[in-house]
C-alpha cells in the first residue's frame, strides 16, 4: 500500500499595506503570494520560499493563521 502523503501546514496571509510607490520587485512579491488589493488573504503552503517572499514584504502583508 502507498503512504498518504502527510498534509502539508499552510500559513494565510492578508495584504494591510498599499504596493502604490513601491519598487517593482516588492510589488511581484504581492503577486507571487496571490495578493494584489487591501485586505485580501491568501492561503499558501509553509514552505521556507513562501517564508522568505513574506520577510520581504512584511511592511505590507500580516500573518493571519500559521498552522
């Protein structure tokens, strides 16, 4: 029998912060976290490339549920 692959802990996201007047990289971060208006949330995969787009922009997203 195969093993069922463990579920994998997800982490959510919300933006609070405007990318108006931000650099271009900061605001493709937003994108790549399926992010792109105020106080929307996104649920993703806790994985360390995630952690770190979230580090880069973290004057503008808050954690909201780390499982």
């Amino acid at each position: 029998m195969a093993k069922k692959p463990a579920a994998a802990a997800t982490i959510t996201v919300e933006q609070v912060g405007s990318p108006i007047r931000r650099e271009a990289k900061q605001r493709q971060t937003l994108i790549g976290l399926k992010l792109n208006k105020l106080h929307r949330t996104s649920t993703l995969e806790d994985t360390p490339a995630v952690r770190g787009m979230i580090e880069k922009v973290k004057h503008l997203v808050r954690v909201v549920d780390g499982q």
